[in-house]
C-alpha cells in the first residue's frame, strides 16, 4: 500500500511526458515530416539536395503558396473560399488578353486584370454578408460562376501570342519582357516571400489583422464590441480575391500563355497549405508563415515524387491523403 503514491506519481509524470511529446509532435509535425522527407528523398536520390533543385521546389511553389495566403486571410473570418481557383483563371486570361489582344502597356494590363477580378470579391461578399448564405456554398458557387465567365471571355479556348481573335481578327500583340519575368526565378520566389511577409505582418501585428481573427472567433462578440463585422468579412474576401488575381498573372507569365481553367488546379493544394499552417507552432489559427511551411511540405512531397517516377496521374492520391490528415488535425486539435 505505501508505494501507491509512487506509483501514481511515476504513472501521472509518465502521463505529462506522453501528453507533452504528442504536443510537440502536433505542433512541429509540418516541420518534422518536411525534414524527413527531405532526408529520405536526399538519401534515395541525391540529386534531390542540389540547389537547383532547391530553388525548382520553391518555384514550384510560389503560386500555391501565394493563392494559398489569400485562402488563409478568408479563414481567419472563419470563411472559406473555393472560389479562389477561378479567380485565378479569370486574371489569368484577363492579362494575356490584355497583351495579345488589346496590345497594352504592362502596369495597365495588371491593374485592369486585378481590378476586374475583383468582382469575384463583391459577388462572394454580397452572398455571404447581404445574402447570409454560408460561405462554403456561396464560393462553391462563384467558383462555377466565374470559371464560367472565364472560359466564355476566352471562347473556350487558351490566349497566346500570335493566335486571332474569337472573330478570327489577326492579333500582334505580345508579353512584354518585364511581364515575362515575373514568373521566372529569382522574381516569383521574391514576391512570394512579399506576400507572405505583408500578410504576416498585417495579421498579427496590425489592428485590422487582429479584428479578422477576432471575427472569426466569435462573430456576435465582435459585434457586441463594436467590430464592424460585415465590412472586415468583405476585407478578407477582397484580400482572397486579390492575391488569387495575383497567383493567376504570376501563372501566366510563368507558362507564357493563358490556359483553360489554369487556376483549378491550384485549390487543393492551396486548402491543403492553409489548412496544415493552421496548426503550425501550436497556434491554432491560421497564419500566413504556417501556410507557407504547408506548401512547402506539398512542394517537397511533391518534387521527391516526380523525381521517383511516381506517374503523375497518382499524384493526386497523395495530394488527397495529405489533405485529409490536415483536416483531421486542424479540427481533432479544435475538439479537444
């Protein structure tokens, strides 16, 4: 009987160590899978730890994570935006058409592609907020809406230089070389590590930033405190909509050409980031650093894959497991 104490003791210490290391492991899992892979991929094939081929992941990655950024910001309202992949698009054959079509100047041909998009922003918010249909379903209409509108702006087809016009109009406009190099490296890594700055500090360390997350944690107790609630879910979509529109011109100047649906397949791995990030250094929230670990964990997962000679066509079915373990994660962690 007197070593029950002990034993209760050594069994609750034993307790706390379990629990503390499963904390750990949850809280740096992202990093911890990221060094193992690397580690496995660098040992199965040592090409892979070259920096060319470091600087290829992180290429690779640039509009997943920049795309992936503006879905964090709409899930800090407690938002979620699918129609981020079409808005991408959209941009996308909005700039090209801009140059082949219109023969602009590159600043305008940007500004009047983004602010066109744009209007992907004021549909989604007049749903969700004038509306008060849930986000979910009111992107997951805008997303067929606009994927719609892209694909008829275009006739159906891709917009590069030299093809006509929908009326068979000869065209002679072509990308200019500034525009050309925005997706090219080291640009495209630059202005990724930009956006993921900007939106860092905007979120953590600026009024409005912290108001978004505070919106998203309690909706009625925003309001009750004064919190203009309907017009920082319109920012947070603007933002999403914004830097979709700004993944799908970095898109098309990196394949030199605007393609059918080209932003689509850009969603899942950028849900599959934003939802990996939220659990990122145990802060159960997301953030725009720990979307940047989540695509960079894809990129690798991604490239080592490849590089194996996994076909292509089953590299969805990786994509789909990652994914869904981040989801299990993000929303087990929330339940307990």
């Amino acid at each position: 009987m007197s070593t029950n104490p002990e034993m209760n003791k050594h069994a609750s210490q034993t307790g706390r160590g379990l629990s503390g290391a499963l904390q750990f492991v949850n809280n740096w899992g992202t990093v911890i899978a990221i060094i193992l892979l690397v580690i496995f991929f660098s040992v199965a094939m040592p090409q892979f730890l070259t920096g060319s081929n470091i600087l290829t992941i992180f290429r690779s990655i640039a509009i997943v994570t920049i795309i992936a950024i503006g879905l964090t910001v709409s899930l800090t309202v407690n938002g979620f935006d699918l129609s981020v992949g079409s808005a991408a698009t959209l941009s996308s054959s909005l700039i090209v058409s801009m140059f082949v079509w219109f023969s602009m100047p590159t600043v305008p041909s940007i500004l009047i592609a983004i602010g066109i998009t744009l209007v992907v922003a004021a549909v989604n918010a007049f749903l969700i907020v004038k509306v008060k249909i849930p986000d979910l379903f009111a992107t997951l209409a805008t997303m067929f809406i606009f994927e719609g509108v892209a694909m008829t702006y275009t006739g159906g087809g891709s917009i590069s230089e030299g093809m006509p016009r929908l009326d068979g109009t000869p065209t002679e406009g072509q990308l200019s070389t500034v525009f050309i190099k925005l997706g090219q490296a080291p640009w495209i890594i630059i202005i990724m590590a930009v956006v993921v700055l900007l939106v860092h500090i905007f979120l953590n360390h600026t009024k409005h930033g912290r108001y978004l997350y505070v919106v998203g944690g309690n909706m009625e107790a925003a309001r009750l405190s004064g919190i203009p609630v309907n017009r920082y879910r319109t920012l947070a979509y603007a933002i999403s909509t914004f830097l979709a529109a700004l993944g799908g011109i970095i898109l098309a100047s990196k394949i030199g050409s605007a393609q059918i649906n080209a932003g689509a397949g850009f969603l899942m791995p950028a849900v599959a980031a934003a939802f990996i990030g939220s659990s990122f250094a145990g802060l159960g929230k997301p953030n725009a650093i720990g979307t940047l670990i989540g695509a960079i964990l894809v990129g690798v997962l991604e490239n080592g894959l490849i590089m194996m000679s996994v076909p292509y066509y089953s590299l969805n079915i990786i994509k789909g497991l990652v994914l869904a373990l981040a989801l299990a994660s993000t929303y087990y962690n929330k339940r307990h």
